[in-house]
C-alpha cells in the first residue's frame, strides 16, 4: 500500500534518510564559537541544529550542522527534523567537509525546506482539543460541542446553517462536561472516529469484495504512522482508522487497493487492472490520498 504522505496532515512520507546505524562520537570542537548572527542581518535563510557546532554558507544560505566522527568510509549527511546532521570518517579534514557541504548543496538544502514545510503542516495539523473545535470526518468538517446531557457521542447535522463548500454544518456532541480536559476530549472523540472506522470499512469491505469475489475472512484497525492498510494472503485485511477523515471515494479506493492484493499480492499491472476493475477513475482518489491532509492527535 503506498505510504501517506504529510498533513489537516499525518505523515507522513519520511523526507530524510534514515540515521547512520553505528553510534557515532561527537566530534570535540576545533575552533571558537562563532558570533551568533541575527538572521534579519542575513540575504537568506537560516537552519540551525540544536547541537550545531560549524555551520556554512549554502547559495548564500546559513547552515549550522552538527558534525560527528564516525567509523565510516564516506562523508554521510542526514536532514532530519532538528536540522543537517554530518557524519565524518576519522581520518577526512574539515576542508574535505566543508567540500562535500558545497557539492551536495542542492540536495541539502531542498531536504531542509521539506522539513521545514513539513514543521509547519503539522504544526498547523494540531487539533486543540475544547468545545468548538473543527475537525474533518469523511470528507467534510464538523464542529466538536460539549453537551453533558448527551450519552457517548452523537452526530447531528446543524439546519440552521447554510451549506457551503468547506463550512461545518454538523455537529459532534461529546457527552462531557465543559470542565473536561482536553486528554478527556480526545480520548472520546478518537473512540467515536475508529468506531465509525470500523463500521465503515466493514460495509466497503462486503461490498468490493462481492464485486472482486474474494473472501475477506478479517478486519482489524490499524494506527500505523506509515501506511494506510495491509493485506494478508489467509484473508485479513487491516485498515487505518484515520482514513475517516477523508471522502468515501478515497476509502474506497484504500479499501479495493486492499482487497485486490487478495487476487494480485503484489503491485504489478495486473493488479491495478483489478483495482480499475471495480474503480476505472481510481488515480483520482489515489491523488487525492497522497495530497490530503489528516488532524494530528497528541
């Protein structure tokens, strides 16, 4: 199943290479701290590690990396979310580094501005959790309201309010009161949500899989970080409770992309012909998964 992609967004897809795997020792510092330089005083941007301890100028742009020794053959270089790690083997020279900075330069600072974006989407992404909150289910926002006199969780739709594209016109009420702490509020609502998950996927299930004749024999929720379901050869199908966010079309798509893997386990072109068998416009959705967004829960 393809990985999701960042943000309303989850991750995401990882935009930077994955940590070196030996530990390596921190490299002691080799000159004077420099100035710290205000960044109005600067033509471009500034990226700065916590544990910086050299930094460089890229295409006039401010890197401060942080710089290890390592048991390595080759300069290594990481963009993670803290910024540009370098791991160095023990015997190359700083002029050496500061040479293989400037060549992977490009690379470097495109993989900076991701995770920068990145930053910002699940910043923005963040739900606080209070009465009046909005988040997205199937497709379309609704409005979270305390309500102690309601029991469990409840969606209404509000006719007060005109439909309009992208406007909450319904309401979720939690049976909590309006002291209740927002751990209180999330909780409730992450239940409702993958209970509606699963009555939901349960119903796409039976359908495509009469539509595909296969026999899906399990459903289970998953709440993995990396993929929106799985597939497995004896029948079971495990799909991301997080995918109520979005429209039917992309659960469906999710759904048939699952069960086709009962006909072809693999991603071979005879599997998307299955996958076209029952969704002819299934790229739609599949774009429409890989470009959307869901609500980051913490």
């Amino acid at each position: 199943m393809s990985r999701w992609p960042a943000p309303w967004t989850l991750l995401q897809r990882s935009l930077f290479d994955e940590p070196e795997p030996d530990a390596p020792e921190l490299l002691p510092s080799v000159a004077a701290p420099r100035p710290e330089v205000p960044r109005e005083a600067l033509a471009g941007e500034v990226f700065k590690h916590p544990r910086a301890q050299r930094d460089v100028r890229l295409d006039g742009h401010l890197v401060a990396y942080e710089m290890r020794r390592a048991r390595r053959r080759s300069i290594g270089f990481v963009v993670g979310p803290e910024g540009l790690s370098v791991s160095v083997p023990r015997w190359v020279g700083l002029k050496e580094v500061d040479s293989a900075l400037h060549e992977k330069r490009a690379w470097i600072l495109r993989k900076l501005r991701e995770q920068r974006e990145r930053a910002a989407r699940l910043q923005a992404a963040r739900i606080e959790w209070r009465d009046g909150t909005e988040l997205p289910f199937l497709g379309e926002p609704v409005i979270l309201l305390l309500d102690p006199r309601a029991t469990g969780a409840l969606l209404d739709n509000d006719n007060d309010v005109e439909a309009l594209p992208g406007v909450a016109r319904r309401l979720l009420r939690i049976g909590l009161p309006h002291t209740a702490t927002a751990e209180q509020i999330r909780d409730a609502v992450q239940s409702w949500l993958q209970r509606q998950a699963r009555r939901i996927f349960e119903e796409r299930c039976a359908q495509f899989a009469a539509r595909l004749d296969v026999r899906v024999r399990r459903i289970g929720l998953s709440s993995a970080t990396t993929r929106w379901g799985s597939a497995n050869a004896d029948g079971s199908i495990r799909l991301n409770w997080r995918l109520v966010h979005f429209g039917l079309p992309v659960i469906d798509y999710v759904v048939a992309h699952e069960l086709a893997h009962l006909r072809e386990m693999n991603h071979s072109p005879a599997f998307w012909d299955v996958v076209r068998s029952v969704l002819p416009d299934y790229e739609h959705s599949r774009l429409a998964l890989r470009d959307g967004h869901v609500p980051v829960f913490d």
